[in-house]
C-alpha cells in the first residue's frame, strides 16, 4: 500500500480511537453523579458498574490520560507536519479550543483532589459546571460539525 493509504489507514484509527475514548469520558463523566442508578439505568443487565463512584471515577482517569495523549500526538504531528498536511479549520480551532477547555478544567479538579491542596468552594463549583458545560459543548459541536460535515483539517 502506498503512503497516501497508510497515512489515512492511520487518520481514521486515531479517529475513532478519539471517538471512543470521548464516549467512554462522557459515560464515565456523566457516571460520577448518581443519575444512572437514580435512573434505573444501573439496573440493566451489564450496566451495573455505572453506578460505581469509584469505579467510574478511576475509568474517567484512564480514559483522560488517554486523552491527553491522543492531544499531544495530534498537537505534536500537526506542528510537525504542517506544511505538508494542511491547516486547522474554523471548526477545528473551535473544537481544538473546547477540548484544550476541558483539558484546564479538569486537571484543575484532579489538582483539587490532592492533599493539601485547598481551593474555595466558589472556584470548585465554577470549575465542576465550566468542565461538565464544556463536555455538553463539545457534544454538541461535534454534532454539528458532524451534520454539516466540517474536517478538523484542510
């Protein structure tokens, strides 16, 4: 297979690899509040561990460090490959900012779940409702760039 193949054989892995693991950090995100055994949806046979704190908690974690990965090797490949590869587009900054968002965000809450680490209440709050906002937002502009069909890249 030539080159051109490979490259989008390699593309389209990492695609769906960011797919996943934004899934996962959506369904393990939303998991740490008690809403799918409020729900019932815990119930389901095989859903069980959704009603886990700390199972969901520690699978978001994984899930994150995941994240940050696929980030730097994108961050990393595109600044090194610019020129040959194409540009971000509108869409691409957008969604690019929104994760790098989400990315503060929750870094700052691991950092406040440290010893000896003490932030106010306020800034706890903000920070919960700005990451959880961020992640619907995320959602929601993928969605649209989905329908509309906007690339990342050019």
């Amino acid at each position: 297979m030539n080159n051109a193949g490979n490259e989008a054989k390699k593309r389209s892995a990492g695609r769906y690899l960011y797919l996943l693991v934004v899934f996962f950090l959506t369904l393990t995100g939303f998991a740490q509040m008690p809403i799918f055994k409020r729900y019932y949806i815990a119930d389901i046979p095989g859903l069980g561990w959704l009603a886990q704190f700390y199972v969901t908690h520690y699978m978001h974690y994984l899930f994150a460090i995941v994240l940050l990965a696929i980030a730097g090797y994108w961050i990393a490949d595109y600044w090194l490959t610019k020129n040959r590869r194409g540009r971000l587009t509108v869409s691409g900054y957008v969604r690019a900012s929104i994760v790098f968002a989400i990315i503060v965000t929750g870094a700052l809450l691991v950092i406040r779940n440290l010893p000896d680490v003490v932030l106010s209440p306020n800034l706890i709050i903000f920070l919960d409702v700005a990451h959880l906002g961020l992640a619907v937002t995320l959602l929601a502009a993928g969605a649209i760039c989905l329908i509309l069909k906007k690339p990342w890249v050019l």
